[in-house]
C-alpha cells in the first residue's frame, strides 16, 4: 500500500542528489543553509492521465528551464544539466507509474545545503525531486463554481526587493503571510497589490479579468508577479481563439466592477473567482470566457487538443 499524507497519496520514492531512494529516507541536516536563511528555488510541475490512459507531464521542459533561471538569479549552482533533471522527473515517475495512474504533482526543488552558517556562506547545493497526488489546490467546489478573494493589507515586494523572474522559496513568506490573512477572515484566497497600488497577482496564482467591454487583462511581465507557465498557457489559448489580452496594470476597484475574474497556475489549474472583498464578480458564476480557458486547459493537459501536444511529457 502506499502512504498517505495531508496532501494525498505520496510518491513511495524520491530522487535526492541524483538517485532515487525510499521516500522516508530523504533526509537534509538540521543545519542546512536555507531552513535558516531560505536560499532555495523550486518548481511545482503536475502530470495528468490523458484521456487515452497514458500519463504526460504537461511543460515539463519550461518548468526546468524556470528553475534553472531561478538558480541562476540567486546565484545557486545546481550540479545537474536541464536534461538531468528533466529525467529524474521522469524517472521519478516512471518508477512508480501504477500509483500515479490518474495524475501527479512534482516538486523539484534545489537549496544551499549545511556546512559554513551566516549570510555570506556557499555551501554544495542539494536537489531533490518528490512528487504526491494533489487535487485542486483551492478545492474542487472552487473549480466549478469560483472562489471568495480578499485583497491583501501585505504588498507584493518591489522588483528589487525581490527577484520576481525566480521563484524562490524564501520569497514565499509574503504568500504564506497574505494567505493565512485572507484565511484568517473567512476567505479562500489573497489578492496582492504592488507598491503603486496596481493589483499582482495572488497568493499563488497569477490574474485575469475580463472588464463589462469583454477585454481580457492581466497585469505585465513589469509588475512584481512570476512569469507563470500556466499564465502562458492561458495567453496562447486566448490568443489562439482570437481573442485580445492586454497585458496592462489596472487598479483594485477595476477587480469590484469587472465582470469575470480567474486565477491560473500548475496547483491552482483555472479556478474562477465569484467574489472580491465582498463585492460579488459579474452574476456570481464562473462567465463565458473563463469557462472556454478552463475547458481548453483540461483538453490540452488530457492530450485531445493536437495542436499543443509537444506540451505534454509520456511517461
């Protein structure tokens, strides 16, 4: 049988340092650098059953690379190649394929590892890829009917306060308190604005909405937000349906009168937001144009769209 932990079914192997090992034996020393200091970056990745019964791993290649360019911006040497990585994600399923039969979620991950403490230490790099079954991040009710947000009192940081191209784990502190917030006062999710006032993203997602003239925005690559793959997966279905996005900041009341908001990332797929700060989206229900992103995200996750298929991975 295999284990079980608050976030599902979890893989029964992970690969630490280059080489696969029982799950209970990934161990990291108490004194590793980044459980004190947050040096780290990371990737969430998920694989889905396809709707011929095979498994694929959608962008697995681009979420690599992200990671790659997250290392770099914080100056974090990982001893593996993009290729070494990409097939320790696939090896990591490959291994345990029947558990994961209907779907995974992969978590690369890599870190300063223990050895000298204090700010200015370089310590080797530790890399490790584990992988569970998650469901819908914000809740399958979520998916299908949308979700209550609430726009954080927390600021998404300025771009040099921190590296909004990476995505680092110790960056994450800003989520973690924005999220725990809006929980906190009876909501499912937080809505972050950057310093001037314009909305990010939120806690873990990024943002569209779509304004009472049908334009479809989301804020730039400019403002504090991560450059998200499902974001770009999002751009391509909108754009490839011939329909305009603006990439253009807009204000937290612009979100108040709007009449459809949805969130996109790996965890959070396309989940639609029926209220903000208790103001009620659109008529209260996922509309039109969120329900088309979400049905085309699922048809080219699941391999029944032809034309995206060089996105997904087989295992």
């Amino acid at each position: 049988m295999s284990s079980t932990s608050s976030s599902g079914v979890r893989a029964e192997q992970i690969w630490l340092d280059g080489r696969l090992m029982k799950w209970d034996e990934g161990h990291v020393h108490l004194m590793t650098h980044a459980l004190h200091y947050g040096l780290g970056v990371f990737e969430g990745i998920r694989a889905y059953k396809t709707h011929d019964g095979r498994l694929a791993v959608f962008r697995l290649r681009e979420h690599i690379r992200r990671l790659l360019d997250s290392a770099h911006i914080i100056m974090l040497k990982i001893p593996y190649t993009e290729d070494e990585l990409f097939d320790a994600c696939v090896n990591l399923l490959r291994a345990q394929k029947d558990l994961f039969a209907n779907g995974a979620y992969l978590r690369p991950v890599a870190f300063m590892g223990d050895g000298a403490m204090g700010l200015g230490a370089v310590n080797p790099t530790r890399t490790a890829v584990t992988a569970w079954d998650w469901g819908a991040y914000l809740g399958d009710k979520g998916i299908k009917e949308g979700i209550r947000a609430k726009v954080s009192s927390y600021t998404r940081m300025h771009v040099n306060v921190n590296m909004v191209r990476g995505k680092i784990t110790g960056q994450y502190v800003n989520s973690i308190l924005a999220k725990r917030e809006a929980v906190m006062a009876g909501y499912d999710e937080a809505i972050l604005l950057d310093v001037s006032g314009f909305v990010a993203e939120a806690s873990g997602e990024n943002i569209f909405q779509v304004n009472k003239k049908g334009v479809i925005k989301t804020p730039p690559l400019s403002c504090p937000i991560l450059d998200g793959i499902t974001r770009d997966t999002v751009l391509h279905i909108l754009r490839d349906s011939g329909r305009t996005v603006e990439e253009v900041t807009f204000t937290r009341d612009a979100l108040y009168i709007t009449n459809e908001i949805f969130f996109c990332g790996t965890a959070a797929e396309i989940t639609p937001v029926r209220e903000v700060d208790n103001r009620q989206v659109g008529d209260g229900k996922p509309g039109p144009i969120t329900r088309h992103v979400q049905d085309m995200y699922f048809r080219i996750v699941r391999g029944q769209e032809p034309k995206y298929a060089e996105w997904l991975t087989y295992i």
